[in-house]
C-alpha cells in the first residue's frame, strides 16, 4: 500500500473541520461522538470518491472520477469486494488509509433474501450508497493529532495533495445555524394502527412463526434549513460512539447510532448488539433505579440472549470453526436519553473471507430484525406502512486492508426533499406490554423528535 501522509492541525470538536467539506456531494463524516463519548477516538471525513456505486433495485450504478456511468445487475456486495480489490498492508496504524465509505440501506437485504413486496416505497433513496474514497482525513483523539492520509490509487490524488492540504488548514468561521422545522410531526402508526401491529405480532408468537419481531414507526416533517446544520445539533442531543453524517446526490443521512454492527481488524470480528432500553431521569436517584431494573429485567434478558444467539449463527458463517465466543452480556451503557444492555459476540474471520463477506452474511442485523432472522422480516413487511430504507442498515468503513467498522443505523434520520424522516422501534416477544413498547419509541426517539419538534415529547406519547 503506497500511502501519503500530511499532518494537519488538531481540532477537539471534529465537525467545525468537516464543515470545510460538508458542502460538497458524497462528503462524509464518521464521528466518535467525542470528547462527550468515552469510547470516542478516531473520526474519518472524506469526499470526492473516485468510484461510487449506487444501487436501486437490481441494478447498480457505477459512476467513474470522469462521470462515465455503467450499470450491473452483479450483487451489490460483490461489487463493492471487486472495487477495494486485493487486501493491501497497512503501516500507519490509522484505521483507515481509503477504501469503502457509505451506507447499505435495510433494504438491500432484498438482494439477500426472499421478500414479499407490501410495504410502500415512498422514499426514492438507493438500497446503497457507497464511495471508494483515495483520501481521508483521520483524527485520533487520544493523541490529540490529525492525519491527511491518501492511498495513491486515484491520480487525481497527488494533483490535489496540496489543495487538500490547504483546504484543511484554512480557518473555520463561525456560522449561525439555519435549520427549522416547518410542520408538526405525523406518524406513520398511530396509537391503534401500532396496537393492531403489536397484536398480529403477538398471534405469529404464540403460533410458533417467530420469537422476536422488532417493529418500528416512522416520522415525518416538513424542514428548512441545512441538513449539516441539523447534524451538529443532533450531535450536540445525542452524542453517540458510532454517530455518522452523508451528503449524497439524493438527500442526507444523520446518524446519531449507538451499535456496533461489525468490527473487522486483521481477521478479528466483534458484534456489540443492542436489546434492552429503559429511559434516563434527571433524578439521579430513579436514574441508578432505572439502570438496575434493565439489568435484573428478565424479558430484556431474554431478548438479548435471542439476538446473541441469532448473531453467533451469523457469524459462524464466515469464522472460523470454534473461534465464535461471547466475552460480554448483558452490559449497561448508558447515554443522552436512555440506558442500553449490550452484549459482544467475537470471531475470527475465515482466512478466504473478506470483511465484505461477512457483512453480506450477517446482513440486515439481527438486532433490528428479529428471530429467526427470515420469517421476522416478513411480518415487518407485512405490518410496517413503508419501507425502511437506511433505517436499520449499516454506515461505515470497510478499507483498501480489509478492516471494517460499520454502525447499525438507528437513531437515524434522512433528509430528501425539504421533509426529514426518522423512525424508532423495538423488540417485541410474548412477554411485551404494549403501552411499554409504544412508549420504548418514544424514549428512542427523543433526542430525534427534540431536534424536529417544538412540542414536549410527552405530549407525542399521550
């Protein structure tokens, strides 16, 4: 791997460097949520990809650094393995010096398995958007350092070093923000509509279709503004370790998520799935009160261990043979507006494998679909009004050295058209309430619906 590296001045608060760039289409921005995230280190921020390759329906666009377009009916996550071609060392330490960044919408698992095709296709987003990027600025903020850090596979790369170079040193001015919403919230599912859902998702449990379905609402309002603007405020609600901003020729994705979908370094998997969630207090007292009834909840328990159990099979498909392990369940995390039980599941990757291949295996997660993994994304086919698109998909990285790191893309909304949309949902199993579980939204949603509405989230609840 020939890689140049030009050091750059460090900023603590990585979105006033991006702001440099958010203006320009296929930038993007995956942030460590830090300093309010402890486990917040590296961000990346990069655009201008030399390849990019968008995909709706069964049909792939490839778009060239001259514009040339092609278009392929290959599998998209095969496409994606071709571009970053042959595994290349990497010696700077940095977790990423170019490849693959973008999202792969929940919709793309229809290129995975069988579904039947109920819900409206409302949002003309693709199922994938994904850049090969020659050049990223990584920022380490343990050490407090800054990296321009380019692959050299792109000619265009050592013609623009400079300008680069330039571009991120030139000092940020500060804007006022410009984002408004327009319109009150409307929901997909009202109260009724969600209670009817719940209910047939109750009947396919007790018949013995399935254990877990999650099932999600989506809202929607009309905005004005900068959907950048919106992302800083969103981050500044809800910071997240897995938080993550694009700007795509079709419309924007603000990702505010706090889940691990898939971690590859050097052939070492890790999983961190997210089931169990009870609202935080301004009380102290009923916050640690909260925090120890998600911990002894024998219903969320369970409802971790189904998706562990899920995502062991998943992972099983592309490691090796006994390396699949749990080394955490059932872990608090704790963040904005709510507290998380959190599970690890760990592997190591076939020797034959590519990240890629294990993203395809494991794809949707199991953490937002449910189990068995199949039959629980036909129920969400048949109960939710609209398809998802990158709800519940995965933004991230996969590099030119084959090391991945992608979210699960909740906490997320997507701007297309001046209306912003963002949903929420959750597990239900035959020990959910259904007052719970409508509510379990809401508190999901918060910092979302803060960021688009005027009205006190209790209210929407009511």
């Amino acid at each position: 791997m020939s890689v140049k590296l030009t050091e750059l001045p460090y900023h603590r608060d990585t979105s006033q460097l991006f702001t440099l760039i958010a203006h320009e289409p296929w930038s993007i921005f995956l942030d460590s949520g830090f300093p309010n995230i402890d486990l917040g280190r590296y961000d990346i921020l990069a655009c201008r990809p030399f390849i990019t390759l968008t995909t709706r329906g069964r049909l792939t666009t490839i778009t060239d650094p001259q514009g040339k377009e092609e278009q392929s009916s290959v599998d998209p996550f095969a496409l994606v393995k071709e571009y970053l071609g042959s595994k290349e060392e990497n010696f700077t330490g940095l977790p990423f010096c170019g490849g693959a960044l973008g999202y792969f919408a929940y919709d793309l698992g229809r290129r995975i398995e069988s579904l039947p095709v109920i819900t409206t296709d409302d949002l003309p987003l693709p199922d994938m958007a994904i850049g090969i990027y020659d050049w990223a600025v990584v920022v380490d903020h343990h050490q407090r350092r800054s990296w321009l850090v380019g692959n050299c596979r792109d000619t265009r790369t050592i013609e623009q070093w400079q300008e680069l170079v330039q571009i991120f040193n030139t000092p940020v001015k500060k804007q006022t923000p410009y984002f408004t919403p327009r319109t009150e919230i409307s929901s997909n599912l009202d109260k009724p509509a969600y209670e009817k859902a719940f209910c047939k998702i109750k009947h396919y449990i007790h018949e013995g279709d399935c254990y877990q379905v999650n099932l999600a609402q989506r809202f929607m309002i009309e905005v004005s503004g900068s959907h950048w603007d919106a992302y800083i405020r969103l981050r500044s609600l809800n910071p997240a370790p897995f938080a993550a901003y694009m700007h795509t020729p079709d419309g924007a994705v603000l990702s505010s998520s706090p889940e691990r979908f898939l971690k590859v370094t050097g052939g070492l998997v890790e999983t961190r799935p997210i089931k169990g969630t009870r609202r935080r207090s301004s009380y102290a007292y009923e916050d640690k009160a909260l925090a120890v009834e998600l911990l002894e909840s024998e219903k969320d328990r369970a409802e971790n261990v189904m998706i562990v159990d899920l995502l062991r099979n998943d992972l099983g498909k592309n490691c090796i043979n006994g390396t699949v392990s749990v080394p955490k369940l059932f872990a608090l995390e704790s963040y904005a507006t709510v507290h998380h039980l959190v599970s690890m599941v760990t592997g190591q990757l076939k020797p034959d494998r590519h990240a890629v291949d294990l993203l395809r295996g494991c794809f949707p997660g199991g953490s937002i679909t449910g189990a068995p993994k199949l039959r629980s994304m036909e129920i969400i086919e048949e109960l939710e009004p609209h398809r998802r698109t990158v709800y519940c998909g995965s933004m991230g990285y996969i590099g030119f050295d084959g090391n991945m790191d992608c979210n699960i893309a909740i906490r997320t909304l997507v701007h297309h058209q001046d209306k912003m949309y963002c949903w929420a949902g959750g597990g239900i199993v035959n020990d959910s309430v259904m007052e719970s579980e409508y509510q379990e939204c809401y508190d999901k949603a918060a910092p979302l619906l803060k960021l688009l509405e005027k009205k006190q989230i209790k209210d929407m609840a009511s």
